[in-house]
C-alpha cells in the first residue's frame, strides 16, 4: 500500500461528510450557507456513491459530501478516493466501527494496475479516523492488492515459472523453507495429474507443484491449496470464443491463498502453515491431454477425462491428496473452479463447500462481520454418483452439466479423507462491472472472512 494514510490526526486537512438519503436536510440545516444552497443547486439527494465537491469562496475545494444511500454499503467510501483531487480529508462525523471500513474502502480506491500503464492522478490522502490499527489495515489492503496485481498480470508475464517466483518472493519475506517439483520429476514423485495437464505448456513453463511451509510444528496444522492455471485454454476441448478472454485470471486460487498466507504470517497466527499450488498451463500441443483418456493419480484413483477444459480439479485432486496426508486440522482450497459457480451466484457470492458445520457457522459469521460476501452450497452426497466411469475409478466431470460447481466440489472431496476439516472455495476472483473500490479487474474473495476467522479461532502466537 502506497502513503494513503495520514496519522498525525491534527494534521490540516479538508472535511469530508458521510451523508445518508434521509439526512440532506440536517446535514443544510447545521451548515447554513453557501453549501447548503450549493448542495440544493446540485440537486444533491445523498444517494449512495455520489461525491459532491463542496467550493469555497476563491474557488478552491472547502470539502465534499458523500451520498452513502442507506447507508448499507461500508466500500462506497471508495469512492472519495476514486473521485476527489489530491490533497490530505478527514471524515467528519462518523460513527464507531464505521471507521475501519471506511478507511479499508478508501484505500481499495486507490488501486490501480500500474504495471503497463502510469497512473493519470495523485491519491487523495486521508487522516486515519480514531480506533483503526494502521498494520492490521494495510495487512488487509496489501493482500488484496497482491491478489489483484497477480490475477491482472497476463500470461506472458506470469506463468508458472513467474508464479513461482511469486510464491518463493512472499516464503522468503517470512523465510519459510519453499521447494518446488518440476517438470516430469512430478511424474517420479507421484502428481500425475499436475504434470498430464501442464505436459502441454512451452518450455520455461513447465508444471509444478510450490510447496511452503511457516510456523511452529506442535501448532494447529492449517493447509491451504491454490489451484495455479496460469492460462486456461481449455485444452484439446478448446474454449470457444470470447471464453478464453479471462483466463489469465485461471490462477486466481493460487493467488489467494497465497495472499491469505501472507495475511497469516504477517499477524504470526499461531498456526503450522502449508501452501501447495500446483502451477500449470492448460495449453494445447501434441503432447496434451485427451478426452477420454484415463489417468493415474496419486490417490491411486483411475481417473477418466470427460473434458480437458475440467482441468483445474485435476491438479488440486493430487495437490490435496498430498495435503491430507498430513491430516491437517483445517485444509483449504480455492480455485476458480467452474463457470457453473457464477450461473448459481454470480460474480460477486463465491460459493463454499464443506461438511462442518461448525465452521460454515464461524466462517459465516466472519463473512458477514468483514463485508466479504461467501454462501455456503452443499457436497450433495446423491450427486456424487454422477461422477462415475465405466472404465475407471471415476469420471472427473457429470455427464449431465447440471449443478456443475456441487459436482466439481463433489470430485475434489473424494480425494481428502483426513483432514479434520475440508473447505473448498469456488471463486471468480474478477469483478466484471467496475463498484466503489473494485475496478474491473482481478480482486479477491473471501481472504479477509477467512483470516478473521482464523484469527478468532487460532490467535496469535
Ligand atoms: N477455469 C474454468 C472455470 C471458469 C470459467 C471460471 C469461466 C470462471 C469463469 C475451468 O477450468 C473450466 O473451464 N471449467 C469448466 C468445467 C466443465 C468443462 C465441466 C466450466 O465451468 O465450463
Ligand atoms: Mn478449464
Ligand atoms: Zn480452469
């Protein structure tokens, strides 16, 4: 997070007012004046994201009102910083918890994907509202921008082996012992499906799977599994017209967890943490994967391909086979799963999955406390046949297409038998229609009800 914040609560700073759609009358009647006559002027009716810039007499910016609706939306702050011109604001008149939201909105308004392209403005600046912990907010804010950064760079900047780097970058911050399996050592150790789907890629690319570890051994062992296709062709099954657009964003479970990891490490959550992220790309060559082939996995499992684009089930398949046979207290996938995920939610609700209800209750409440949107759908246990083969173990798709997210959830949950607790998240990680502090562009879900779930429930060391 670039200087957003400014801690000196005394510094000089122009005021800014939260205004809600009952409240424009109250609002005039305290501040009598040219403003009150220019917020009628400007037919300011305190509607949720408007930013009305209120002037002073030589022409110069006196502060500015914000339309916050009903008042039921803690980002619409976002938009004083996507909005105002650069210079040092307080909040004037908030109210308690309001402020540490209002601060974490303010400072999603300032992103920007500067990788290829300067940004055309200076960010506003605002003085940190009373109460609000400056390193547990930018914590949050820079791993939502990390996410971001990562799923917005395309595939030609960050394949697997730039992913890796990623990884490797944020193990060595903590120094947390990182290894890799490269290549077709994946086939010696024993991932086949990670190295049938990644055969395809150019060399330099190659598949892999990144493994860390961080923290004390004798603590709660959290695992958290990324599903890291760095681009989605489809493969043979090739994705038809503009599907493939997106799909650079097809590592967008990898940048996740990797993002949550740092959230954990940073606060020294006393938990012993594991990240695996298998790194693939699904492309297309003679040496790809079929349809109708039957691989080995390193269940054991005969695994049959109904269809090459299902790809990112079968890397996470052996990835948390690995993981379980530590058996983990609580073991954690997400991974931009299946398109089927927004038919059932749309963009912004990721669905997930898990059959504790103990921590579907906690993580609940945590989505609601942290305004990170999850639902929880069903490991439908009748739909699980659906997933059977007349020539191997299983078929890793349904041959219907109906409640495609259930049985891609279903899948993946037959190959995790000990962990204590099993949670698998089907995200987007994109927002496709620019809101208040989310651009179109990659974003992150589910991270920030994750990590204060975890901080609730394991503390700090
Ligand atoms: N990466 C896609 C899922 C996806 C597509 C996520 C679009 C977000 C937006 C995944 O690998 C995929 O292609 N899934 C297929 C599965 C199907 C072939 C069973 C899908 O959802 O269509
Ligand atoms: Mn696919
Ligand atoms: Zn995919």
């Amino acid at each position: 997070m670039e200087d957003v914040f400014v801690t000196d609560k005394d510094a000089v700073a122009l005021p800014v007012w939260p205004v809600g759609a009952g409240d424009v009358k109250e609002w005039c009647d305290a501040h009598a004046g040219a403003n009150a006559a220019w917020v009628g002027t400007a037919g300011f009716t305190g509607e949720a994201g408007r930013v009305l810039m209120l002037p002073n007499e030589a022409g110069g910016l006196a502060g500015a009102l914000l339309g916050i609706g009903k008042g039921d939306d803690p980002f619409i702050f976002a938009a004083l910083s996507e909005t105002l011109p650069a210079g040092t604001y307080r909040l004037a008149g908030l109210a308690g918890m309001q402020g540490r939201h209002a601060a974490f909105a303010w400072a999603l308004g300032t992103y920007g994907f500067t990788k290829y392209k300067a940004r055309d403005r200076d960010i506003p600046k605002l003085i940190l509202p009373e109460n609000v912990d400056l390193q547990e907010l930018s914590d949050l804010v820079d791993a939502v921008f990390l996410t971001r950064d990562l799923v917005n760079t395309p595939t030609s900047d960050l394949g697997p082996a730039e992913l890796e780097a990623a990884v490797r970058n944020v193990a060595e911050d903590f120094s947390a012992p990182c290894s890799v399996i490269l290549g077709d050592d994946l086939l010696t150790e024993d991932y086949p499906m990670v190295h049938a789907v990644g055969r395809a890629a150019a060399e330099g690319a190659e598949p892999r799977l990144i493994d860390f570890t961080w923290g004390d051994d004798a603590a709660p062992k959290v695992t958290l599994v990324g599903k890291g296709v760095c681009y989605d062709t489809g493969g043979l099954n090739l994705k038809p017209g503009d599907s493939m657009s997106l799909m650079k964003k097809d590592m967008g479970g990898a940048a996740h967890v990797l993002a949550l990891a740092q959230l954990i490490m940073r606060a020294k959550l006393n938990v012993r943490l594991r990240v695996l992220i298998p790194a693939v790309e699904n492309a297309v060559s003679g040496n790809a994967f079929r349809p109708g082939d039957v691989l080995a996995s390193r269940k054991g499992l005969s695994v049959e391909i109904g269809n090459t684009d299902a790809e990112g089930r079968l890397i996470l398949a052996d990835a948390l086979v690995e993981a379980d046979s530590e058996t983990p207290d609580l073991l954690i996938d997400m991974a931009t799963l299946t398109g089927a995920a927004r038919v059932a939610l749309g963009p912004d609700l990721p669905p997930f999955y898990t059959q504790d209800d103990q921590f579907a209750a906690g993580l609940t409440e945590a989505s609601l406390e942290t305004f990170d949107p999850l639902w929880r759908m069903p490991l439908w246990a009748a739909y699980d046949g659906w997933l059977s083969s007349k020539i191997a173990d299983v078929n890793h798709i349904s041959s219907g297409g109906h409640a495609g997210s259930i049985t891609a959830a279903l899948f993946l949950a037959r190959f995790v038998e000990q962990a204590k607790t099993y949670v698998h998240f089907d995200v987007f990680a994109w927002t496709p229609r620019a809101k208040p502090g989310r651009p179109v562009g990659g974003d992150a879900q589910g991270i920030r009800a994750l990590f204060s779930y975890l901080k609730k429930t394991y503390g700090s060391a």
